[in-house]
C-alpha cells in the first residue's frame, strides 16, 4: 500500500479478479472501491469537528438471463469475497425476471484523458486542512465576523471488471472548502471552491469573499415578496441547473414520461442562449472518465441553443431503446456555457431586482415545469436603478426552472464549480418570489 | 463479522492505546450492518440488493480538541494505527481551539440489548417478499392509467459495540423493517402520484417482518391507484388562507422540519451553522417562548423502542429518555449530547448517533412526538364548515434556522359542512413556524395516534442519514396559507 493508501490497479483488479473467477452466474459485474478522506468542519471560527476515514469495498452484479441481482460488502478477505459472491449468486437464481435487461455493457474504447489525481491532496494532512482553515477565519477576524465550513480532501481509486471483458481502472483526489460567515448585525456571507488540487484552493480569497458578503449584508430590510428582476451569482445558477439534472436529465424519467424533456428532444424549451451539456472529462469539474459499470462516459449536449438535444443513459436504458450507453449509470456532471458579461454589469442592467447570493434547501414543488421552492440564503440584496441599495431578508422563491430559462437577458463570462455543476452568473428578467422570512 | 472478534479485548487495546498517545478521553464503537433492499418498478425488479459493512471508529479528546479516525479492517494494528491518527487529528484542532470542550457527565454502562421482533426479516424467503411486492405491483397497474408504479421493502440490522475510557461497554443489535407502494398516474402532460402508506418508500418501524405484513399493502393498491387517476382531472388547490386538517405522514414530515431540526442544540450552538444551518429556538427562549397553541405537546422519546427512532443507549453511551420539548405550547427543552449539554449546565438527555462506524455521532431526533388529545378523526372533520385535508408528502423546503416553511402535499380535499369533498391536485402550503403551530386547535386522540418511521434525515459532513420516528394525530390549524399549482 502507498503513501496515500490506495491498492493499485493491479491489486484491485486481482480482488475483482476472485470473485468473477467465483461466478457461478451467466454474467458478471464486480466493482471494487478504495478511498481515503480527510474532512475538517469549523464552526465559531474554531475546529469543531476532524476525521478521517478509509475504506475499501466491493460491489457484484449477478445476471442470469433476465435475472439481476447486486450486493455489496467490504470484507475482502478471499473468504469474505466467495462469500459475497455466492449470495448474489443466491439471490440472482431467486430473482424474478425483468424484461426489459438485455445484458451488462461490453467493452467501450478508452475515453479521451485527463489528469484527475493530485499527489498534493492525496498527502495532504489534519495539519495542512488546519493552516487553511486558520487563514481563512483571519479573514474573518478582519471584520469582527465568526466562520463555519469544511475543508476536505479525498483520494479514491475504482476498478470495473465484469466477464464481457470490461476492465477500466481509474484514481482520482478531490479537495473543497466552503465556508458560512456570521458577521455582525444580521450579516451573512458563503464562498466555496472545489478542485483535484488541494493546492488550487486559495483559503485567504474563500475567507475573504465570504466575510466581504457578511460585512455588506448586515442590517438587512424586509423586502415585499413578489416578481422581481433577479441577479443569481454562479453559486445560486448551480442550484437552478442542478434541479434539471434532478428532474430530468437521465432516460429512465425520460422513458416514463415524467422528465420535462419528455416529448421534447428537438424542440425548443428555453431561451436561445441557453446551452447546457454533460461532460465528466471537462478539466474544470472533478474528471471520472468511467461511469460505475466502467463504460466511457461521453459528452451529452443536453440543451444547445434552447433546444433539447440529448439525454444521459446508462447500459440499461440505453438497451430499452436500441442505444449506447453515454456512460452515465452514476451522476452527471453538468455545465453552462458562459455568456461575456460580469456581476457588475448585470447589477448595472438592474432596473428593480433581487441579487441572489445561493439558495438553501431546494426541491421541487412541481415536476413537469421544474418549479423549485427553496431559500435565499447569505447574502441576498435590493438592486434600484443599476445599484445594489441594500441587504434585504431573506425570501422563499418558488419559480419555474424552464420558465427562468426562457427569461435569461444576461449570461456571467465567469464559470464556478459548485455542487459538481459548472455555472455562470445569470440575469433574470422575471423571477417569482413567494415569502419571507425573519432574518 | 462481530462473532469473530473479542470485542471487549480489541476495545481495550485501542482505548489504551489512545489515552497512551495522549488522549484525555476516548471511545470506539464497532459497527456491523446489514441491509436489504428490494424494488419493483411498474413489473420489474429493478433492486435486489444487500449491502454488509463493518468497521470501528475511534473518537478522541486532546487538551479539550476533538479528533477522530476509522477504519474498515478490525485488527488491533490497525487499531493502534487508527487511535494514532486519531490523536493526531486532535491535536491539529488545536490550531484554533478557543475554548475546551468539556463532556457532561455520564454513569459508565455495561449492558447489552436487542430489539424486538416476531419474525427475522432476513429468514424470510427471498420468493415470499419478491411475491409480496409482485401482488400489490400487479393490483396498482390492474387501472391502465397508472403508468408507473413503486413497490419496496427495506430491512437493516446493525449490531454495534461502544466502549469509552471511563469504562461503558455496551452492545446493542437493532432490526428495522418498513414498505410501501406508489402509483403514477400520466395523462400528457399531467403526472400524478399517490402513495400507501407514505411517500418515499413508505413507512418504517423498529421491527420485523410482521411489520411489513400488518401494512398490508395488496389491500391498499387499488384505491392508492384509484387515487393517483382521479387527480388527473382535479381541480388545483385553491388558493387562500384556509383552515387545513393534515393526515398523520404529512404532519410527521412537519414535526420533523420545524420543531425536530431546530431543537437540536448543536443547530442552536451553530455547530452545524456551515450546512444546515442553526435554529430559531435560541437558549434564552427555554421556559417561556410560545412555540404554539396550548394543544401542542411535543415529547423526544428514545424510549418507545418501537419507532425507528427507539434505542436503549445512544452513541455516547447515555440511556434512551423521554424529554418534554414542547408542554401546552411552551418550549422547554433540546435534543443535546454531552458536550452541547454541558454548555447549558446540563446532562445529555441522549440523542447522539452516527450513521455507519466511519461517522462522527452527531446530535439525531429520536422519537419526536406531538402527543394526541381527545379528538376522533370523523369528529374533527365534522367539526370543520369549510377547510381542506392534505395527504401524502410531495415536497419540503424550509429556511437554515427553521422559520419560513414550503410543503406540498400528494392531494388535497375540500372539507364542506363537515364532510370531506372534491379532490384538489397539487397542494401547497406554507407558513412561519410558531405561528402555524400557534395556529393548532385540535389534534386527534391516541387510536389515530401511530409512529411514522422516516428512514433518511439527512445532517453533516460527510452525509449522514438517520432513522427517525414522529408519533402524530392528524391536527388542524387556522388561517394556513395555501395555493395550487395548476
């Protein structure tokens, strides 16, 4: 085992190795995971909570025909693995059949490759995570203002392996720090940055944005909830983009007629500036070039110029239609392209609207129309007239996503990785606010 | 894996090992869990799946810093190797410490405990729960307008070990069980769902097959599918201030989000303040602030080990209690851990648990309860002239301290002249906290009183799901402010 704990591909693939050997089924899937975190949250400026963890586990899908079973465990001693194996095994020949499985994927061509592995975060240590958790509560410090957040490093390594000759290996690192800053009177300000590098994340610019934000939302004012103009920085357009990936983007929706997308591939759904795709391979998110059966993942044009243009499969909904799968049986990875305008000029273009710092706790309220209801949160502000006039309370929105997209005047040129969606700044011509709240 | 281990031994050796490196306190809990899961969409089998996990984690204090390491592989290298790292990691919280933590007091247990159960879900013939799940499948989709359909059922056992250096050892096995089924009705551009006898997978308990047997799930497919169609031609809910009567899974979910997360002490001491969020229900509030009418009583009952919020010590090793939170509408009282409690000058009233060996224990709803009256469900529906009864969880949102709240319900009735009326799709309501409880005035008495098991609170960093439980009545509340979407 090295430094940074990882097996290697030629020992996971070894473990996998056993059990496909085990097998008794018609076909096989053994998926093997290691990985190791650090992960140390602050609160009240001070370290409140610091752990670590390691794993090593291992996933089997079992087919017989049209009978599919899975199971997983993480003892992988060769006991603990034939174990494992006879119980999917097991649990397979139990197995009612589904009849729309046709077979686990078979061998993709290696995808085109980018670097996801960063030696710097897979050796990174408590002491290191501490120092910049320390830089950024002196930030803080500048303006009287308390931090909370998370700094975390990650390094993980995943083997695919099944017995139509599947055989991907892949290691990556990830790194994040996020911070909520408490300022005085009412104030509230987030930043965060996620890389592969540890080393890319500049702790004094997260601590400093976010106390920036505290200082000039203090003293917010209460705001008369309606339909107003809307300013989302990139971290709140990472939320609305992220809820289509949630209603819709994958086939099965897609399939069961219940995505917005349902019905529409090659139609115009949004504003023709709107283009959205998928892409795991894009060095600005966190790469994984194999999706969880260890197929290629492709990049999907989900929406070019306002026209829904694609959907993401995985080998089983892919089969359902006579199609390849796009590498998506785990996740997306969605990005926005940018427009070329910043913060301020959108701010300017303002005539009466809301500056929207991120939203909290969103979900959906209605499915078809991707209405999502959720908070504004750390940092929300009145624009008059081209300026901002001041902080504001905070307000629940309830506003359809699609619709939103429809009423895009202005695209941010500046993109921010935030909940794995690559985002821009938008302006927003009409965007529904329902309530406030107290603070 | 636990049967092979001397647990006592291994615990030993790590715990002297941590307070050798330093350590001021420590304790490890050894985790093994077993889960199953099985789910047919519309025919298909679409998840047999089992998932086993076993490991320890080890959490240390240092000159008054937290620092916590785990591990997968329980041998005793590896757990001197862990109670290092441990250490380790405490003592680079150090770095910005600026207070030391200090525990409440607890009295050491020995002791050891099962859950209850009449027949081990796990012994259960795979054929038998796949033909379960088969029968209320083919009865949802005998309505041909139910386009998609959801049956499943979920088991867990987790059998766990904590030990401290002040001498707990404790074992605890827990079994689980729950199951549910939806119908999704599809007309164009119209999608519709309804669901027995709860949302999200349905309802859960601490418990055995029985349990899954006594929801009877065949029985309802039919009306639940029913249900499902007749919404695709319904009416949206109107919108207004209306009085509105919330069955019991619904105002579970809302005791859960506006008075479970805010009464959790690390919420309110801003601990969690990065994610979460905090909590309204600030400490100079308790004994006095009017969180609702005279008619909400809400109790966190660890105690009724039947919920699935039930135990009988938590991850700190204190004793499961029943806590008054809310008498005749007044707040008095936290979820807490020993080292939130001590804050406030008291002891833990025991709500720490940590989902897997490799989670930090963070402060988790046990049951919390809003206790019943009198009321029978007919009456109080009699008793209302012109209001609406919402079904059924669809949607949950709500602000980072626990005020302004978003819920959106599965289905909707008018209720005219005491009688329940026409249907209504896509509900909504929304509200303040204190003012919607302070807007109850009645709640349903104990035969209409029942435990919903929610199997995944989410909460931390990294992600940790809790199982739940929230004892309601169904309970009416004035001038609630709702719309439709159309």
């Amino acid at each position: 085992m090295s430094e940074d704990r990882l097996m290697g591909e030629s020992a996971l693939k070894q473990l996998a190795g056993i059990a496909l050997e085990h097998s008794k089924a018609e076909q096989t899937e053994v998926r093997v995971l290691t990985g190791r975190w650090g992960l140390t949250r602050f609160a009240n400026s001070t370290i409140h909570q610091n752990m670590a963890s390691e794993n090593v586990e291992m996933s089997v899908r079992a087919v017989f025909g049209k009978k599919v079973a899975s199971a997983s465990s993480n003892i992988l001693t060769e006991e603990g693995i034939r174990a494992l194996v006879d119980r999917v095994v097991e649990m397979a020949r139990l197995q009612d059949e589904n009849p729309d499985f046709v077979s686990l994927p078979g061998p993709t061509e290696q995808p085109r490759f980018a670097e996801a592995y960063c030696p710097d975060t897979a050796a990174s240590s408590p002491e290191e995570r501490a120092r910049m958790v320390a830089k950024l509560v002196a930030e803080c410090d500048k303006v009287d203002a308390t931090a909370a957040g998370s700094c975390l490093a990650r390094v993980y390594e995943r083997a695919v392996l099944n017995s139509l000759g599947v055989g991907t290996y892949f290691k990556g690192t990830a790194a994040s720090l996020t911070t909520v800053v408490t300022g005085q009177d009412g104030g509230f300000g987030y930043a965060s940055r996620m890389a592969s590098s540890i080393r890319d994340i500049d702790a004094s610019e997260v601590g400093g944005e976010a106390a920036k934000l505290a200082w000039e939302s203090r003293n917010p004012m209460d705001l008369e909830p309606g339909e107003y103009e809307a300013v989302l920085t990139p971290y709140a357009t990472a939320s609305l983009i992220g809820m289509l990936g949630w209603a819709g983007v994958h086939a099965l929706p897609y399939q069961e007629g219940r995505s917005f997308m349902s019905g529409k591939l090659g139609r115009k759904i949004v504003g023709d500036s709107i283009n959205i795709w998928d892409d795991a391979l894009d060095p600005r998110v966190l790469i994984s070039p194999y999706d969880a059966e260890g197929v290629a993942k492709q990049r999907v044009e989900i929406i070019k110029n306002g026209i829904a243009s694609g959907i993401l499969y995985n080998s089983y909904t892919a089969h359902r239609e006579g199609k390849k799968s796009t590498g998506h049986a785990s996740g997306h990875n969605l990005i926005m392209a940018p427009g070329d305008a910043t913060l301020e000029q959108m701010i300017a273009s303002t005539k009466r609207g809301v500056l929207i710092t991120r939203f909290h706790y969103t979900n959906l309220a209605h499915l078809m129309t991707v209405t999502m209801t959720g908070m504004t949160r750390d940092g929300t502000f009145l624009i008059e007239n081209g300026k901002i006039a001041g902080p504001v309370k905070n307000l629940r929105i309830q506003q359809s996503v699609i619709e939103a997209l429809n009423n895009v005047d202005m695209i941010g040129r500046d993109l921010i990785l935030e909940e794995n969606t690559l985002a821009p700044a938008l302006k927003i011509s009409k965007f529904r606010f329902q309530s406030a709240t107290q603070f | 894996m636990l049967e092979n281990l001397d647990a006592r031994s291994f615990c030993d050796g790590v715990l002297e090992c941590a307070r050798s490196l330093g350590a001021d306190y420590a304790d490890i809990r050894i985790v093994d869990r077993n889960d199953e899961y099985i789910a047919l969409r519309t025919g298909k089998v679409e998840h047999l799946d089992n998932t086993s996990s076993s490991g320890f984690g080890v959490r240390v204090l240092v000159d008054g810093a937290w620092g916590f390491s785990s591990s997968p592989h329980l041998t005793i290298e590896d757990g001197r190797r862990v109670a290092r790292e441990a250490v380790r990691i405490a003592k680079a919280s150090l770095t910005l410490k600026r207070k030391d933590i200090k525990l409440a007091p607890v009295d050491p247990q020995e002791a050891k405990w099962e859950s209850q159960f009449e027949i081990d879900p796990f012994d259960v013939p795979l054929e038998e729960k796949i033909g379960l799940l088969r029968d209320a499948d083919a009865a949802l989709r005998r309505n041909e307008k139910v386009k998609i359909t959801d049956c499943s059922m979920t088991f867990w056992r987790q059998h766990h070990v904590f030990a401290s250096t002040e001498g707990a050892f404790i074992e605890q096995t827990k079994t689980e069980s729950g199951a549910g089924i939806a119908a999704t009705a599809i007309e164009g551009a119209e999608v519709q769902r309804r669901s027995y006898p709860a949302s999200f997978g349905g309802d859960y308990a601490t418990a055995g097959y029985e349990f899954v047997k006594s929801l009877n799930l065949v029985d309802h497919a039919e009306e639940i599918a029913r249900g499902a169609v007749e919404l695709l031609s319904a009416p949206p809910c109107p919108a207004g201030d209306h009085t509105l009567i919330l069955e019991g899974s619904m105002l579970a979910l809302q005791v859960h989000e506006s008075c479970g997360h805010p009464i959790e002490l690390d919420r309110v001491l801003g601990m969690e303040s990065s994610y979460a969020g905090t909590s309204f229900l600030t400490p100079e509030k308790l004994g006095k602030f009017k969180y609702g009418s005279e008619h909400v009583n809400i109790t966190a009952d660890a105690t009724l080990t039947e919920g699935l919020g039930g135990f009988a010590f938590d991850d700190e090793g204190v004793p499961a209690q029943r806590t008054e939170i809310i008498k005749d509408g007044i707040f008095q009282g936290y979820l807490t851990s020993r080292e939130t409690a001590s804050q406030l000058g008291w002891k833990s009233m025991g709500a720490m648990r940590a989902d897997g060996w490799d989670r930090i224990p963070l402060i988790r709803m046990t049951n919390i309860n809003l206790l019943p009256e009198d009321w029978s469900f007919d009456d109080l529906i009699a008793d209302t002239p012109d209001g609406i009864y919402a079904t059924g969880i669809q949607s949950w949102s709500i602000d980072d301290k626990r005020l302004n709240f978003h819920f959106a319900t599965e289905v909707a009735r008018e209720i005219k002249d005491g009688s329940l009326g026409k249907l209504y799709k896509n509900p909504m309501y929304s509200g303040i906290t204190p003012e919607f409880w302070g807007s109850c005035d009645a709640v349903c008495g104990k035969d209409e009183w029942h435990i919903w098991g929610v199997p995944n609170c989410g909460k931390g960093e990294p992600g940790q799901s809790a199982h739940v439980g929230h004892g309601v009545a169904p309970a009416r509340f004035r001038k609630v402010r709702m719309e439709g979407a159309k």
